[in-house]
C-alpha cells in the first residue's frame, strides 16, 4: 500500500511538487511611459488557437501586473536558455529589471527581450481569480519564432539546458 503523501501544512511541500515539473520562462512586459516595465513569469502556457490565447499567472500580490494590466500592448517573450540574467534581472523586486537587458518595442507599446526564442504581440483578453492568484488571457495578434533558439528552463528551482536529441 502507498504511504501516506505529504501534508501541504506550509506550502514547502508544494513548492517541491511543482518544482518537479519543467516550465519555460516567459517575460511580459510593455512600454509605460516611454520606458520598458515587465516581469517574469514561469506559469506562461499556450491555451487555444481559436481565438488565439495564452495565459501567464500572476500573484495576487504583484506590484507590476498592476500597471501593466492597463498598457494598450504586452510582449511576451519566451526566453532563451542564455536570458538566465535577464530572468534573474527581470524577476527583482527593486531597481532596475532592464539594467543590463536588452530589448526593443513596437510601434504599439509591446516590449521584447532581444534574441529571445519567440515573440508574442498581445493585448488582455480577460483576468480570472485563481486562490492567491490571477489567471491572465492574453490574445495573440502576431508572432515571430526562432526555431533554433533553444528556450530557458526552470526545473528544480534552478535553470537547466534542453538535452540535444
């Protein structure tokens, strides 16, 4: 008979679980102001072709999503598996988060990290609550791709390489 699973009583042993599955990282960010303001986010995941969707979750206590949430355009660029700075820089809760990253905008206000593995140009489509976060709806109004760009990895609390195959 299975043992007894672990008690979720302070959230550790979740931490754990989830760090046992891999997940790409994505950075979302738009121009505020004339300046690029964003965040990473692990929880980015493609959702529906039809319309076309993808959703990051953002903490309830987030400081960014809210001024981002109200930007005309977000970027989301998936990361590529040399943005391990740019993940740490765009992850901080103070200073700077583009010191040191580089990056470009459009026309619009969508802002992307410079040799990332795809670009995603889009703007809110909807925000469901999710215990202590939000479930973003993000549509997609283009895309570009660099199919040879290997993308960033978190696994483990720690970034790791995809394995050629």
């Amino acid at each position: 008979m299975l043992d007894p699973l672990d008690p979720l009583d302070d959230g550790s042993a979740l931490r754990r679980t989830y760090g046992c599955f891999p997940t790409g990282v994505a950075a979302v960010c738009g121009l505020r102001d004339g300046a690029p303001d964003g965040m990473a986010a692990s929880s980015f995941t493609a959702v529906s072709l039809d319309p076309p969707l993808v959703s990051v979750c953002v903490q309830d206590t987030s400081s960014t999503w809210p001024r981002l949430r109200r930007l005309p355009r977000l970027g989301i660029s998936v990361l590529a598996e040399t943005h391990d700075r740019a993940c740490a820089a765009l992850s901080r809760k103070e200073g700077d988060r583009f010191d040191g990253v580089a990056w470009d905008a459009t026309a619009d206000g969508a802002v992307f990290v410079d040799g990332s593995a795809a670009w995603l140009d889009c703007v809110v489509h909807d925000e469901l609550p999710a215990g202590d976060h939000t479930i973003v709806l993000l549509r997609i109004l283009g895309t570009r791709t660099e199919l040879d760009t290997p993308p960033l990895v978190f696994h483990g609390s720690r970034f790791r390489l995809l394995a050629a195959g």
